[in-house]
C-alpha cells in the first residue's frame, strides 16, 4: 500500500516538474520575465527531482 501511494505521489510531482519545466522551455529571448520567478522555478525544479530519486530510492529498497 505505501509503494502504491508513493508511486501515485511520484506522479503528481512528475506532472508538476513537467510543467515548470515547460514554463522555462517557453521563454524566448528579449521576453520580459520576473527573474525572481525564474530563480525561485529553478529551485522548485532542482527540490522536485530531488525529491523524486529520493521516493525511486525508497521504492527500490
């Protein structure tokens, strides 16, 4: 039971990665963009990927 609610975590954090990430992607350049923002997606990004090996880690002990 706590592989297959870790395995249904592991996706929504996969669903939201994929988002930030193509928010990143879709930035052109000379677009106008918050660079807080920017920053703070970037941590968001590097947080969830960390916490997603974190969950595979636990799965595959």
């Amino acid at each position: 039971m706590a592989k297959n609610k870790l395995s249904i975590l592991q996706e929504e954090l996969r669903d939201r990665l994929n988002l930030l990430k193509e928010d990143i992607d879709d930035i052109q350049s000379g677009d106008e963009y918050d660079p807080t923002i920017y920053n703070e997606t970037q941590l968001e990004i590097k947080f969830l990927n960390k916490t997603l090996n974190r969950i595979w880690e636990l799965k595959h002990d």
